[in-house]
C-alpha cells in the first residue's frame, strides 16, 4: 500500500524550499512525469498497486511542473521540479535516493483473489464471527469526499441484513485503528467484513445501483446467505 510519506489524501506542496532549485539543468515536462512515476512506483507504493501519469503541463510556480496522478483509480495533483531531481507530497522528496520500503500491512502479505465490486477476498482464511455474525467495518474520515459517497450506501444495504451483520462504522481513526491497519496504511473509505473481505477506496466507477450491489454481494458471502430475503437461495 502507500507509505506514509506519500498521503494522498493531502497531498502539499512546500513552497519555502523552491529558493534551492538554482540548476540551470531542465528536463522535458513528460519526461519529468515519466521520472516522477517511476519513482513513485519503486520507492513509494507497495505491491499492486500501481500510480499512472495522468498528464504534465508547466506550473504557475517557477521550476515546477504540475503532474497528474492516477492511484487506484483515484486522481491526484502533485508537482515534480524542472530540472526532474525533486517530487513534492509533504515535502520534497529527493529521486536520486532510493527508500528502504517498510513491509506489507499483516493482510496485504496474505494471498487474495478479486470478487466483486473491486474487493478482496483472502484465500486461506475463513470469515469471522462474534455472536454468530460477521463485523462489517466501515472506516471513513469526515474530510474525505469519496467517505461521504460511500457511507450512505453502506448503510443502505447494511439496513437489509438487519440482525445478521454486527456493523461498526469508525472515523478518523478514534476507534479499532488497529485493524483499519492490518489492511492498509490509513486509506479511507476502507470496507472490511468478516475479516476474509476488503476494499479500500469507494465504488464510484460502479455508480450507487451499482455499489449497492457489490456490497449486497460481499456481505452475502459474510453472512453465508443470510438473510435469504436478501441474499436468495
């Protein structure tokens, strides 16, 4: 998954060290983008996932370009210096460095196969109960426009299941943060249920039917079925 360096979710640009760039050196715009996702996708994402460049035109700001990212299906904007040596997140970021990658969340380390809806179901683990239901974790944070998309639909579906699912919605980390980070490094909107199940990101590109669907499906392989109202069989 990401690294904490790079929280796209805040993605800042710092100014006060522009001063610094004083090489007369400059590289192409695309070739700066080219550079920055290299990068990115070397030293700064985990396994699987994968940032594209989504497009490089010159910044307002001197020596720098303004890029483009796309992280999931996510679009982001950074910028990369002019001279293709300095990224910026929460800081500049040196690319003729390399950076130590940390390990994989306990989870992300576990073989899983795709299923619905852009989930994750992970093989070699049965789904877990508490007084004979399975936990479905909504984890969400109140600045976060994609958390605000998702809840809602969420809770629509979860309402059908009635008795059947223990939900847990959780914001901005008060609360189980330790299993939000079994699964990931932070991300929200994150959706987990009955531990075997998980998705971080929401389902947009699938539209509300749509995501109201995938969910209903997931939650049915928690359940077992159950109820058959909702599930069918």
């Amino acid at each position: 998954m990401i690294k904490n360096i790079w929280k796209i979710s805040t993605i800042v640009l710092v100014v006060v060290l522009l001063f610094i760039f004083v090489k007369p050196f400059f590289e192409s715009p695309q070739k700066a983008g080219e550079k920055a996702i290299n990068y990115i996708n070397q030293n700064l994402l985990g396994d699987g996932v994968v940032a594209e460049l989504g497009g490089v035109e010159k910044s307002d700001i001197t020596k720098l370009y303004k890029i483009k990212l796309k992280i999931q299906g996510q679009e982001y904007e950074s910028f990369v210096s002019s001279d293709g040596k300095y990224l910026f997140a929460d800081g500049p970021i040196d690319m003729s460095t390399e950076v130590e990658k940390q390990p994989l969340p306990e989870m992300l380390e576990k073989e899983a196969e795709d299923i619905e809806g852009g989930f994750k179901g992970i093989i070699d683990m049965d789904v877990c109960m508490e007084n004979d239901k399975p936990i479905v974790y909504f984890f969400g944070s109140e600045n976060c426009p994609y958390c605000a998309w998702e809840k809602p639909l969420v809770e629509d579906v979860i309402s059908q299941f009635g008795d059947a699912i223990d939900y847990r919605e959780r914001y901005d980390g008060v609360t189980d943060s330790d299993v939000l980070l079994k699964y990931g490094e932070g991300a929200v909107p994150m959706v987990i249920a009955g531990c075997k199940y998980y998705r971080t990101g929401a389902g947009q590109n699938l539209g509300e039917d749509g995501e109201k669907e995938a969910l209903k499906a997931v939650f049915c392989r928690a359940t077992g079925g159950v109820p058959s109202s909702v599930c069918g069989g």
